[in-house]
C-alpha cells in the first residue's frame, strides 16, 4: 500500500512541476510580446554641462571665428 501511494505522490508532484513550468513558460512569452523593446538609442541618456538627463545629445557650443583664429596662430607659434 505505501509503495503505491508513494508513486502517486511522486506522479502529482510531476504534475505540479510541469504545470508550473508550463505556466512559467507562457509568462515568459507574455514579458518577450509586450516587451517596448530594448534597442540601444532607447538606452542611452547624455548628461549636459549642468548635469541634467537628456535623451538626445547636448548641441556643442558654437566657436567664434575670432577665436578659432587666435588657437591657430597659438598652436602655430
């Protein structure tokens, strides 16, 4: 009697092991459908002068061409 019930123990907890992988399975694919999608331009943030989070890239500072003449005949010298 105890051997009998013993397999039909280890059979239910089978069971209950596969229904949970199961279940766990379908979950998964649920996450992967509804996912936004984990592209890398969706994770990138740039950090300004002043530290704040900004999703595109700060726009460099313009030069003033008197300046980018003084620099040059600088780095001539």
């Amino acid at each position: 009697m105890a051997r009998s019930q013993n397999s039909f123990i280890k059979k239910q907890k089978e069971k209950k092991r596969m229904k949970k992988k199961e279940e766990k399975q379908e979950k998964k694919e649920q996450r992967k459908e509804q996912s936004k999608g984990g592209s890398l331009d969706a994770m990138i943030a740039y950090v300004d002068d002043y530290g704040n989070i900004l999703d595109s890239p700060p726009e460099e500072p313009k030069k003033d061409k008197k300046k980018e003449k003084e620099e040059d005949s600088r780095n001539k010298e």
